[in-house]
C-alpha cells in the first residue's frame, strides 16, 4: 500500500512492496501523488515495472563526468573527446536529468549549437552524447529511450575539397617558419603532413623507434581504423626528419594535439589564408601522391584508406590535369 504525506510545500508518495526496491517522488498536489503511486502499484502488479530514480536524479552532466573518469582514458583520442565533453558540461542541456533528455530537449540543444558552429560539429556532437547515453543505459543502469535516433540530424555537409594556390602554399610555409616566440615544431610538422598524409593523430604519436631512415618507412602501430600502417618517407620527409632533435618522451612531434591546432590557427591568420584546416594538408598530399602512385591499391595503402569511396573524398584532380591526360 503506499503512503501520501505533505513534506513542507509538496506530497510525497511512498510505494513499498515485496521484491521491489522503495520507490519515492513528490509532487505538488495530493491527486498527483496518488495518481503516481497507484501506477507504479499497477506497473509492479504487472511485473513490468522497472525504476526510473536513478534516471530521474542523474544529470546528463553526472553522466558525462562518470563516462569521461571511466571511459575516456581508454580510448584513443580519448584527450580531445574529454575536451569536447567539458564544453558538453556546460551546456544547459547538461543540467537536466537523464529522465528530462526528451526529443524536444534535444531538439533545442541542436539548434542552439547551428547557431554557433559548423552542422558537421552537431553531427559529431550529437553522435558523442548518443554514444554516451547508450553506455549508460548498457553499463549503468540508467532506464531511459535514448532520445537522440528521434531527433532530425543536420544536412551533413559535403567533404571538403580545399586545396591551397601555389601562393597560398609559399605564404603558409612563411608564415610557420620558427622565428620569435613562434612554435619550433610547427613547421616540421606542416611539412611531415604535406610528405607522407599522415592524420594529425598519427603524426603526434609517431616515435623515433618507428621511424627508419635507412628503408625509408614510418610504422604507425595503430591508425583511425584500428590496423597498423607503415608509411613511405619521400626525400624531402627523411630530409626534415634528419634535422629534428630526438625529444625526451621518443615522439617525433612532441605537441599536444590542441597545441598544434592552435599554432596552425595562427599561422593561416597570418599567412590570410581562410577556410583551410589542418587536416586538409593530408587532401592534398593525397592528391599529388595520386600522380605519382597512379595505381589505387598502392595509394590506398599510404593514405590507409579501406575503402575506394573514402579514398575519393581525399583526391581532387584539376580539370585541367584531367583534360591534358585526355590529350
């Protein structure tokens, strides 16, 4: 039988019952009270009743913060995803209860970030919470719907194709040239991404015991799709690499990834170049690796693409190239 009692402005309802753990809610009115206990009742009469007070006294925020202690520091990429999930944190979303992630909650979070960011960041951040809340609901107990597969995901934007002038080039070469308080690895960085289209993460992680000048390769023991890769070194890539000093920890880069965005950032501000991204280095390398390697398996297996579709995305012959291959 449960029990209805006012604390303080409120009615509490208690329902006890054999077999099932106390379930507790208050509400403003009598009615309301009673109205829940009895469905509850029923629900445990039923068999089918399942606690939602964990749901109901979580927030997103408590979620994030447990997934970012638990799970994060397992994961590769795992420091720039705990990045993302603070900002996540901080959000007004964060703040509502894990029962309170309606598709409507949802919904205004999404066009709250289309105001401010790219609709390719939503589909990622959205992906991120997704994720998360799928975790908890395996792993944690957390008895919710997820409500984000209900929810209208942006446009997802087409795949970039910028590629810089030979201008362009020359004047961001200039600008990540060490000289000042200007970051000293950037420019072997720049240059190491443009000879071998290594991704950023790649790149950070590659250590000089992987590194052989002699043959001329650069072993990467675990890539964006979990399979090891050793990648050609060019003559200008074994040129920059025999200058570079061997540092403490054995990278060959030793930045942090958020480190070298942010250096990269300055560096195209003052080189004017806009609209052009880090990993944008790697389309173009790709590109003029496709002249070279005009055969697809040899290209797909520097640039560690699985897929011919993929590759795609990362070539972007001229048509004036193309129209003098046709004679």
């Amino acid at each position: 039988m449960a029990s209805i009692r006012r604390r303080g402005d409120k009615w509490q309802a208690r329902v006890s019952r054999h077999g099932f753990p106390s379930e507790t809610k208050s509400f403003a009115s009598r009615q309301d009270a009673e109205r829940w206990a009895r469905s509850i009742e029923q629900e445990m009469d039923r068999g089918s009743f399942v606690s939602r007070s964990e749901a109901e006294s979580t927030t997103l925020k408590e979620i994030i913060e447990r997934y970012i202690d638990e799970v994060c520091p397992d994961k590769r990429g795992g420091t720039d995803e705990i990045i993302r999930l603070r900002a996540t944190c901080r959000s007004k979303l964060a703040k509502l209860s894990m029962a309170g992630l309606t598709p409507k909650a949802i919904a205004t979070y999404r066009d709250e970030r289309l105001e401010s960011v790219a609709p390719g960041t939503v589909i990622r951040d959205l992906a991120y919470l997704s994720s998360i809340i799928n975790h908890s609901i395996r792993e944690w107990g957390i008895n919710i719907t997820n409500p984000i597969p209900k929810v209208r995901k942006p446009p997802a934007p087409q795949g970039r194709d910028r590629i810089l002038s030979p201008d362009e080039e020359a004047r961001l070469l200039s600008a990540v040239v060490p000289t000042g308080r200007r970051n000293p690895w950037l420019l072997p960085a720049t240059i190491l991404s443009l000879e071998t289209a290594m991704r950023r993460g790649e790149l950070l992680a590659l250590r000089w015991s992987n590194v052989d000048l002699q043959s001329r390769t650069a072993y990467l023991p675990m890539t964006k799709n979990g399979l090891a890769r050793t990648v050609p070194l060019s003559s200008k890539a074994i040129e920059v690499l025999s200058t570079l000093p061997h540092s403490i920890d054995g990278t060959v880069i030793p930045l942090r990834a958020c480190t070298l965005h942010a250096a990269f950032k300055r560096a195209c501000t003052r080189a004017q170049i806009a609209n052009f991204h880090w990993h944008d280095l790697r389309h173009i390398a790709i590109t003029r690796m496709a002249t070279k390697l005009p055969n697809v398996i040899e290209l797909a297996s520097v640039s560690g693409h699985q897929s011919l579709a993929m590759l795609k995305r990362y070539y972007h012959p001229s048509a004036t190239e193309l129209a003098r291959k046709l004679g």
